[in-house]
C-alpha cells in the first residue's frame, strides 16, 4: 500500500503498541476523572473548598459564566461546573469575580511585608524578573525557608553579578570577567533562575559585548531576557526609539526573547504610539518581544540613581516640583532636591502622559507589572500595593480602556506564557479551569480600587475578598490570614538527552528516536526522506509539510544521527502543520524533533519491532 493509500484510507492506521498504552492509561484516567467531575453533585463529593455562585471567568479559555461553581480538593482545581457543589468550607461568591490569581512578573524579592499587599491586591505569584539575584540556590532556599504567602521565582540579575568585580555603574566588565559571568549564568539557570535581567540605565557601562553572550545563553535555554531599557526619553542623544531598536538588535542577532520593563515610564514615554508600532512590526516579522506596563501616570526611582544625572528636567519635561518624595506630601525644591538625593531617598516622578499608559495597556502584547514590592519605612511608589486593583478599578471599571477579560488576561495568564517554556509550574497557574493550580482571586467589580498613594503607599487595595493560594485561603472576606505561608518556589526546569532511546527504521534507513517526557520523538527531516517538503515559516514558528510530486532521490541529511547525550530538550513554542495534523515540536541543538505518533496522524502506518524500535513504511 502506497503512502496515499494510507492517507486516504484512516481506518487501516495501526498505533505503536507503545502509544496504544499510553492512550489507554491515559483514557481511563481521563475518564474517571471526568466522570467524578460530571457525577459530583450526584455522588455527594464533598469538596475542601467550594467557590459558590460566583461569575466564573478563565483568560485562557474565554470561559465567562454567571453563577457557577469551582471545587477545590488540596492544591487543586478539581472542577469548574454549573452544577452545584458541596465542601467542607463554601465561599459564597455570589455577585462576585471569581479568577486566576495574578502574577507578578516584573516584581523584587518577597520581603515579609510587602508580600501582603501584594496579597491584598490580588497577587498569588511575586516574580523578581526586575532585579532577582546572582545566587539563586542561596535564595530560592532563603525564601523557601523564610516562608511567604505568595509564591515567588527571581531571574539571575546581571548587575548584582557586575557588583561582585567593584565595577562602577558606568565602567564597562572586562572579558575575562564576562566569561565568568556567562557561566555564573549558565549555573543559576540550571539552579532554577527564571531568565537574566538588566537594568541598562541604571548601569551604562554595560555594553553589547556583554549583552550578547547573555543573550546567547539565553536563547541556548529557551528562557526571556527582561530589560530595562537604555534610555526613558525623545531627546538627543539617546531616544526611546534607540533604546528600543537596541533591544530588537539583541533578539535579531539571537533569537532570544526579549521583555522590555514598564513600557510606559522607559522606551515609550512621549513615543508610545512609535514605539508600540516598531514592536508590533518587529513581533510580525517572527521576533519574541513582549512588555509590561503598569497602570500609573507617575514614575518612580531612587534621587541618587543615573536616571536623576544632570540634565533630567529636560528629558523628561518636568521641574523639582513635579517630584515628590514616596511615602510623604514632599515636593522638591533645588535645595531640598541635593539633600534627598544624598539619602537616596525614592521620588515619584509626574512625567508619563496618561494617555501614553492607555496606549500601552490596549497593545496585545503588553501585560501588567508593578515593577515594585512595598519595603520597610514605605519610601514606595503606590504601585507596589495597588496595580492590579487600580489596573481593573480605573482602566476597565471607570475608563473602559479594556475589557475584564482582557485586562485579566494581561494579570495572570500573559504572565505565566511569558516564563512557562522552561517553567512548568507555570503552565497550570493564570487558568482557572480543571486540574489547574488553586490561585484564586475573587473580587467585587463594583468597588475593586487602589487606595494606596505617594503619601499612604502602604494602604490596601479595596474590592478583594478572597484570595486562596495552593488552594488555602490567605485573605478570607477582606482580611488578611498571616497565619498561612503556602508560597512555593518558582524554579525553571530543564531536559536532556539520555542515551539508548531507540530507532525508527523507515525503508532502508534508520532514525534515531530520542525520549522526551515519555513519549518517542524523532527529527522532522525525516520527512523529507519519505517525499514531503518542508518549510519553515518564521513568523508563525511553524514547520510545513506538504507532500512533494518529486521522485528524486533522498538525500542523506543527518536526521537519522543521534544527539548527544546530555543536550538540552526544548519547547520554544514551535509546531509542525501538514494539512489538519498539527503537532508540537521540541528543539535539541539546531534540530527539531516531532512525536512519533504524528506519522500515524499522517497516514504512515508505524509498529513496534521490540523494545525501543519502531518500523514505518
């Protein structure tokens, strides 16, 4: 039987005795748990936590329904159904929201208090993806053991690893101590360090001779880089604009993806709509660029730092009176301006035009990040205890800049996409759905708001009643329960090649099969071999394969070689279409690897020969 035969003939298909088992566990699993699901209420199950009667939405899914229900059994959600529920404790949400918790990508470490408010305000996951830390074994283990209400990750923060060589914010690192610091990196990933941060106007000195190995790393591992980008204003020399094309320089040359930090106070002040369009049509042309915003007109930093050097009024259009010392009803003078900036004091800075935050709350590809934790002593700007309340209290609520869908979206799941390729934790965090991670906020959209200022940053959101992280309730009805620490540690993962996987052996040649997660993959050149051809469409991130009329003669191209032991097994994102089969692919080295079942998909009949080997034809 020829390969058209096949295609055209699905009933003859025969699964690989290995996918056939994996099937069957699978369903049976599936089905018990679906049907203990659909048989709840019937049954009697009796839930831990039932969330009753609230308006049920999930960003994921577009799931949007009134008076539903969600069960909650341990750390998980165990159903979502209209059908009423029963539990040892029930929250009545009726009137209310009920969502995934937010997550906080563009967050510091979680100190004992402003993890809190940020608690308060709806947040259930805190990531220090502005700052982190050069040790993360170190702290990922002081966290774990200081316990904290929230759960929390860091990337590896390139300038505290600069501070370790007593560089100067403007001396630029020697070659021999970049090398070092590409395999601190390398050894901070693999200790469960999110991505690499930079902050390169707070440190100018850095250079592209130092960004790039990093973002070479980067790319290697399939993590982001976050930055803050270079420049925050439209006056020569070193615009916005330059900053930005900078950062899309980085991602051209490595393919790394790239987060740019709070859009609206650096790289799109005064330029947002010229800055939103350059992302979107670099974003087009296939290059992995997201940003966050966070929903303030007002900036904030510390007096002492680069961003304050001589010539700041001009840059951003702003006098001493239009700064003001957090955490006080100060405004600056020229004198009073030498004298905090001498106590490093933090000043908020009212320099962003609103309009400029609109603009960047509407682009799809921005999503929400305080870019703050509230500290001792409350020298804060207001966004470390009220940007996601304020982000739905004015910018949904009262201005209708966004829907709560989408608004939603840009709190909780957007952020857990942005880290969740090598991050696994992640992928059943911002859904609120079935098998997902209990982080649950429910909230009252008539009177969710911020209610923290420059004078009071330490004040509570308004409107959160409940916020339940792992599935525990650690603010119950408006008040905070201390008493419960059930954060756990957001930690990158990461999978190699292991040798003796096996062969598949297609006509007169053999394919080496490699093992990810389980299930059998091999190299999609192998395609090539059997007539297909493919083609790789950057901008989608997909491979298409379309049968070839061509009868010459395949040519050997290395898709039967095996990898070495010990590469590192990637999901960047990729997918394999060939008519209405779709798969996703895995990437090891250059190469990239489809599930053996696919061929079946694809109407090429495939058996197991034996144990690790399989035939097609």
């Amino acid at each position: 039987m020829n390969r058209n035969e096949h295609q055209k003939d699905g009933g003859r298909k025969r699964y690989r005795l290995f996918v056939l088992l994996i099937a069957l566990v699978i369903g049976v699993t599936g089905m018990l748990s679906s049907g203990r699901a659909s048989g709840a209420a019937a049954s009697e199950t009796v839930y831990d936590t039932v969330i009753a009667g609230g308006r049920v939405m999930n960003p994921e899914t577009g799931l949007d329904k009134k008076g539903w229900n969600v069960g909650v059994n341990g750390s998980r959600i165990a159903i979502v159904t209209s059908k009423p529920l029963k539990g040892k404790h029930v929250i009545n949400a009726a009137g209310l929201i009920v969502a995934p918790g937010f997550i906080d990508n563009l967050s510091y470490n979680p100190n004992p208090l402003g993890v809190w408010n940020k608690i308060a305000d709806g947040v259930t996951t805190n990531i220090a993806m502005h700052g982190g830390t050069s040790t993360p074994k170190e702290w990922y283990n002081y966290y774990a053991k200081s316990t904290t209400p929230v759960h929390f990750g860091a990337s590896f923060f390139y300038t505290e690893a600069r501070n370790r060589y007593g560089l100067s914010r403007y001396d630029s690192a020697r070659p021999e101590q970049m090398a070092e610091m590409v395999k601190q990196a390398e050894q901070a990933l693999n200790n469960g360090a999110l991505g690499i941060s930079f902050s390169l106007e707070y440190v100018p000195g850095i250079t592209a001779a130092e960004i790039v190995p990093m973002m070479q790393l980067a790319y290697d591992y399939n993590v982001p880089v976050y930055f803050h980008a270079r420049y925050s204003d439209m006056e020569e020399p070193g615009t916005n604009m330059d900053a930005l094309n900078e950062l899309i320089g980085y991602a051209r040359r490595t393919g790394a993806a790239v987060h740019i930090d709070h859009i609206n106070s650096t790289g799109g002040t005064f330029s947002m709509k010229r800055s939103l369009s350059l992302l979107e049509a670099v974003r087009k042309q296939g290059l992995d660029i997201t940003a966050c915003v966070y929903p303030y007109d007002y900036w904030g930093t510390f007096l002492n730092s680069t961003r304050f050097d001589e010539g700041w009024q001009s840059r951003f259009r702003i006098t001493f009176r239009d700064l003001q010392i957090a955490g006080t009803n100060h405004r600056l003078t020229e004198e009073t301006f030498g004298r905090y900036r001498a106590e490093g004091k933090l000043a908020v800075a009212y320099a962003i035009p609103e309009q400029d935050v609109v603009k960047a709350l509407k682009a799809p590809y921005v999503m929400i990040g305080s870019d703050a934790i509230l500290e001792p002593g409350h020298n804060n700007h207001p966004r470390a205890s009220g940007t996601f309340a304020r982000t739905i209290g004015r910018y949904v609520r009262e201005k209708h800049t966004l829907s709560l869908m989408d608004a939603l979206a840009k709190m909780s799941l957007m952020p857990a996409q942005r880290l969740e390729k090598q991050t696994p934790a992640l992928r059943k965090k911002g859904r609120l759905a079935e098998g997902m991670d209990a982080d649950i906020v429910i909230f009252d959209y008539k009177t969710i708001k911020d209610r923290s200022t420059v004078e009071h940053p330490e004040q509570l959101s308004d409107g959160i009643r409940y916020v339940l992280v792992g599935g525990r309730l650690v603010l119950d009805n408006g008040k905070l329960n201390k008493d419960i620490q059930a954060g756990q540690p957001i930690r990158s993962e990461f999978v190699r090649v292991k040798s003796g996987a096996g062969l598949l052996s297609w006509g007169a040649l053999q394919y080496a099969v490699v093992d990810y997660k389980g299930m059998p993959y091999v190299d999609v050149r192998s395609l090539e071999q059997q007539g297909y051809r493919l083609v790789w469409d950057k901008a989608a991130h997909k491979v298409i394969a379309k049968l070839s009329n061509s009868q010459a003669s395949p040519v050997i191209s290395g898709a039967e070689l095996a990898p070495s032991e010990g590469m590192l097994m990637l999901e960047r994102g990729y997918r394999l279409e060939a008519g209405d089969v779709k798969a996703n692919l895995i990437s090891i080295g250059t190469r990239t690897f489809m599930p053996l079942s696919l061929l079946d998909k694809l109407g090429l009949e495939v058996t197991a020969a034996g144990a690790a080997s399989w035939k097609a034809s």
